[in-house]
C-alpha cells in the first residue's frame, strides 16, 4: 500500500483479520503499538502515528482507536483525525466490518474541507482516499444521506467564507436560482415588489448600498401535497458596516459572515433535495447590504414593517432584526406554516453568554423547542435554550413608535429574540437561533478547519427527519 494507511482499531492488541494482517507485515509493531501506554491514553476518535512503519510502502501508519460500541460523535471524530492526516500521496483507511464506517466517513468529509479559490498557490490536494469495509454495500446507503447533509454543509460554509466583493446580493441570489436544477422551486422577489409588498423594514436596511435588496423564496415539496410547510428564515446581510452607526475598524472583516443565517438556510434547503426529504419546506431569506451613504438610513428614523407596525431605528447596527421582521411576517401570511424557525448572526450578547460553544435558542413553543434541542444534541451540534419574558420585551417601548429596534446592552439577544417575536403570529410554533457565535471561528472545530462551521445544517436536517417527514 502506497500513501498513508489509517486503522480503525479498539483494545490492546489487534483483533481483526485486517489489523493481524498488518502485524505480521510490521514483525508485531502494530501489536507493540496497540499495547502502549500512549495507546492505552487515547480517547475514542484519537490516533498515534507509527512513522514510515518497517514492511510497508507507505508514509505512516495511523492507529485510530474507536470502540465498536462508539457514539456517533466519537465516530465521526474518528474520520475527522484521519482528515487531519490526509496527504497528496493519498490515504487507506481500513474500517473493516466496523458498525459506525459511514460516520467515519461522514466525518472524514466535513473535516477535510477547504476554501481555497481566492489563493493563488491553493493547498497541497489530497491523494485518493480509500475506506475499506466489510460490507460495503450496507455502508453505502447509511453514507448516501451524508453526503447529501455534507453538501449542503459545504455550501453553507463556501457562502458564509466568500468576501463581499464576490457575495454580493446579486451573485447570492443566482446561486441560490441555480438549486433549481435540484429540483427546489426558486423566486426572487426585487427591490419593487419588496416595495409594493410594504417590506420598509427591510427595505431601509439596505437604501445606502448600490448593491439592491432581494427576498429568495426556495420551496421543496416533498410532503403531501396539501401539507402545510416547516418555514425557514435566514437574515442575508452580506456585508455589515453597522450604516450611520457604523462598527470599529477593528474585526469588521468578520462582516462578510453576517449572512450566515441565509446560508444554512440555503444548505438545508440544498440537503433537502439532494436526499428526497419527503416533507414541505420552504426557505426564506432577506439579502441586503448594510452600508454608510447619503441615502442610508438614520437613527431616529422611523420605518413601518410589511405587518403595519412602525419601528423606531434607534441603531443602524441592528439591522438583521429589521431584515427577519418583515420575512417572518411575509412567510407566516403566504404560507402559512406549521412552524417557523428563523437563524441570523443577530448579536454579540449572544457570544457574551454562550461563547463560541452553543447557539442561542429562543422559543415560543416548548415542543417545538425541545424537539430542535434533541435533534441539535444527536448532530453534536451545541445549543441551549436562553429565558424569555414580559420584562424584556417591555424594553422595546419607543417615545415615537409602536417599538424600538434596539434597547441597549443588557440582555441584548433576548430583547433581540422579542423583536422578532412581535411578527410572529399568534399560536404560531416558533424558534429563533442566534449563531452568532457558531457560524464562524477562528480556531478549528471538531469536525470544521477555521472559518465558516456550518453549523445548523445537520441539526435542522434531523429535525425534519425527525418530525415533519412523512414515515
């Protein structure tokens, strides 16, 4: 075997034909390997590297521990060690009759992500990567609905990484158009049906950007024909300066992640048809751009929302909760949902109470609450539900209007998520998710490189599996 080989292995000495195998071929390396106390070390997921191991014509060898009883997670922590290692010479990761192979593989894949089309010298290219298996053909169909999820990760996360001067509102939109191909009914509404749909909110977002504003309306119908949609909402601000009440210099370049909501709406909605999702559902997402000009617009301005509500705009910084006000309220009267879940980097509270570990879940429906939760919790994907009160939403009183858009620091992402709960509509199941602190990091994750996570595609994916497919 030429390249490198990765062995998934559990115990103290090999225990299956494949590692047996490779034992004889080392002169009992591999066992004195298994039998260490750096092995004995490892946590499930973990390897040690045997370098340019005697008797085989590769690199090094990987030895991967994972139990056969390993959880979804440590699995896929597993191929998100083996990514770590991968090479131009290429990788064999022998799995042999293992029961969580397609997870390994399933990790292997997200892990071994890149955004690389802006580098003139790109990354060093993986090598053929191999994984071989017992039964291949069960592993196979448990790993073709992964790599429908893993698309649409990889989509989330090349939107949310593309800079600004390529994401703008137009070439956002024309990606999204092109899922047409996947079978997903696309629609872009422009600037002047905006206008005569009475979206102001959203509208005045985006009036000092030369870049236009658009809605994206993105419908699967894999469902019964006359069953009520899931509704997704996704604030697409693809660039934010903060307008008039403009953000320090310091880490605005961040800003091109503040469409990260839309994104994950967008690969969920890619997932969906690549898989066959037998449920209705249907993607929202408000694209602007939030920019200082002589036509953008001012604090202290008052603007009125597709719902008929006015808003004082107390900070131009607070901007997304304008943008989702009136797509909530525009998707809730189209098409009436059964739900609504909406997703936006909306604030810096949120990163302030939850770090960088767990997006915040706010909700007006425990069922509905706690069914995301449980579906967040089997995709390893952090969330914690954050309290809601008459308190707070008592605080967007406005002087002016029927209500501010922002009220100062204090429980600044509750008072955010109250917001957008005035354009819900009664007895409308609802949650709202604050990934700002999910959708991008500096460092790597468990199963992402820096940058864009993706986060939130697997856990919604498996939240209409869960709950909305037909069975």
């Amino acid at each position: 075997m030429a390249g490198r080989i990765a062995l998934i292995f559990d115990g103290a000495e090999p225990a299956t034909a494949a590692a047996r195998g490779l034992n004889r071929i080392t002169k009992g390396a591999v066992a004195r390997a298994m039998a260490s106390q750096a092995a004995a070390k490892l946590k499930p997921g973990e390897a040690m590297e045997l370098a340019f191991p005697a008797g085989l014509a590769a690199e090094a060898l990987h030895l991967v521990r994972l139990p056969r009883n390993a959880s979804v997670a440590e699995a896929r922590k597993a191929g998100a060690t083996v990514a770590r290692a991968l090479s131009a010479s290429g990788m064999t990761v022998i799995a042999g009759g293992h029961p969580r192979a397609a997870d390994i593989s399933f990790g292997l894949a997200l892990r071994a992500y890149d955004f690389g089309p802006h580098k003139t010298t790109p990354a060093t290219e993986f090598g053929p990567v191999t994984i071989a298996v017992a039964n291949p053909e069960a592993v196979a169909a448990a790993a073709a609905p992964m790599a429908a999820v893993a698309e649409g990760v990889f989509f989330t996360r090349d939107l949310v990484n593309e800079p600004a001067n390529i994401l703008t509102t137009y070439d956002f939109a024309a990606r999204l158009a092109a899922m047409q191909e996947l079978g997903l009914e696309v629609e872009i509404l422009e600037e002047d049906q905006l206008e005569r749909l009475g979206m102001r909110a959203l509208l005045g977002v985006g009036q000092g950007s030369e870049s236009p504003s658009k809605v994206v309306v993105m419908q699967w119908h894999g469902g019964a024909k006359d069953e009520p949609p899931l509704a997704l909402v996704g604030k697409g601000v693809v660039f934010d300066t903060g307008g008039i009440s403009i953000k320090p210099a310091a880490g605005m370049e961040d800003m091109t992640m503040d469409m990260g909501g839309a994104g994950v709406v967008a690969g969920v909605m890619r997932t969906l048809a690549l898989r066959g999702a037998k449920a209705n559902v249907v993607g929202l997402v408000g694209i602007v751009e939030n920019m200082p000009d002589g036509r953008a617009q001012r604090p202290g301005d008052v603007v009125r929302s597709m719902k008929g509500d006015t808003i004082e705009v107390i900070n131009t910084d607070a901007e997304g909760r304008l943008v989702l006000a009136d797509v909530l309220w525009y998707a809730q009267d189209r098409f009436k949902p059964k739900g609504v879940i909406d997703l936006a980097t909306l604030t810096g509270a949120i990163i302030v109470a939850l770090g960088h570990e767990n997006t915040g879940v706010f909700s007006n429906d425990d069922a509905l609450c706690n069914a995301f939760l449980r579906a967040a919790a089997q995709e390893g994907e952090g969330a914690w539900r954050m309290p809601m009160g008459q308190g707070y939403d008592d605080k967007l009183k406005s002087r002016v209007a029927d209500m501010v858009n922002s009220c100062g620091r204090d429980g600044g992402s509750i008072t955010a998520a109250h917001f957008l709960r005035r354009f819900i509509k009664p007895d409308m199941p609802w949650c709202h998710l604050d990934i700002a602190g999910t959708a991008l990091l500096k460092t790597e994750s468990a199963l992402a490189p820096k940058g864009a996570t993706g986060w939130g595609v697997m856990a919604l994916n498996r939240l209409i599996q869960n709950q909305f497919e037909a069975k």
